[in-house]
C-alpha cells in the first residue's frame, strides 16, 4: 500500500510538471501574448536574456531524468522499463534546438540545450546497466530530490526575473500561469515522495548488532 501512494504521487508530480510545460506561465491580456511553458525560451530570446533563457527549457530535462532515476528503483527491469526510459528521452525532446538554430550562425546559443538533451539519452543508457546495491539504494531517491529542487526553483527564479520585463512591454501587471503553478507543484510532489522515501528507508536499516564481551 505504501509503495502504491508512493507511485502515485510520483506520477502525479510527473504529470503536474509535463502539462504545466504545455500550459499558459505567462498570462497576457490576449491569446497572442500568452505564453506557454515551451515557448518562454524562444520569446525571451528577443528581449537580451542571454543563456538564462536555457532555464525555461529545463522541466522537461529535469523530467525526463527524474524518471530515468524512478526506472532504476524498480524491481523489475524489463521492456516497461526501458519503454518508460524511451519515453523520456522523447520529452527531453521538448527541449531540443530547431534543426535551422543549431546549423545557422548562432548556434553557440543552442548547445546547452543539445548537451542537456545528451545527458538524458546518455543517462536512459546506462540507467539499464545500473543495480544499486544495498548501500546505493537511496542513491537514485536523492538524485530524484535533487532534481525535483533544481527543476523547482531555476524556473520559477528565472520567471520572476522576466515578469517586470513582461509587464512593461505588455503595459499590464501579470501574475502566474497555471503551468508554473503546475510545475512547481508536480517537482515539489517529487521532492517530497523522494524524501520521505528516503526517511523510510533510513529508519528501516536496522544498526550492527555489537558483540558482548
């Protein structure tokens, strides 16, 4: 029942941080001035943001690696496994450069994101070959935690840098869209689970036994 809850909160901050990212997080006053999670980066780009519009583009990563790092945790490492480690691999794909941007003249802006979208191929790889053992079990939990806090709050900084800009430009006060709201809920429901994953197992292991004398 307790790894039941577990998987089900998992899911739900994986499905809360995928549709936030194809949700509005930048609510204009008109249908052409909103602006959903994938296509921050790319408007940004426009107003001097320099690399740190790549922090738009990580939720997808943050995912995609996030249930690289659940696969390794499951007893069972077969075709649901790697079908689930495909599957991330294609969301890392969200944050992928068009073909024209990374074969025109700028193309040094892009290759973060190439990079990022390699980590996560390179890591459904070797995700297969890796069986923690009983002292690395806890390992891919605080990588998943670790993850969830970076996909929580680069985002969310970055946004809250861009508003004033948004709104000047605009000539509106804006508020939150429903997809950071969502992102920030579906990371923080993994930061959670992986913690207290975490706590469980700590307080399971049970101290050597010491030999009387």
């Amino acid at each position: 029942m307790k790894e039941k809850r577990e998987q089900a909160v998992l899911l739900l901050g994986f499905t809360a941080i995928f549709t936030g990212y194809l949700s509005v997080w930048l609510p204009g006053p008109g249908a052409g001035l909103s602006f959903l999670g994938i296509e921050m980066g790319e408007w940004f780009k426009f107003l001097g943001l320099g690399a740190r519009r790549d922090l738009f583009y990580l939720p997808p990563i943050t995912l995609s690696l996030m249930l690289i790092m659940w696969t390794i945790t499951w007893p069972n490492q077969g075709w649901r496994a790697w079908m689930a480690r495909g599957v991330a691999v294609l969301i890392s794909l969200l944050a992928f450069p068009a073909i024209e941007d990374i074969t025109g003249t700028v193309r040094e802006q892009y290759v973060l994101r190439v990079v990022l979208v390699g980590v996560v191929i390179l890591a459904a790889l070797l995700s297969g070959f890796w069986s923690p053992s009983a002292k690395q079990k806890r390992l891919p939990w605080i990588l998943l935690a670790a993850l969830g806090i970076i996909g929580l709050l680069l985002p969310t900084w970055i946004y809250l840098v861009v508003r004033p800009f948004a709104s000047q430009i605009i000539g509106l006060s804006i508020g939150f869209g429903l997809g950071v709201w969502l992102s920030g809920m579906g990371h923080l429901l993994v930061i959670v689970a992986s913690l207290k994953h975490i706590s469980t197992t700590s307080h399971d292991v049970s101290p050597m036994p010491t030999q009387k004398t």
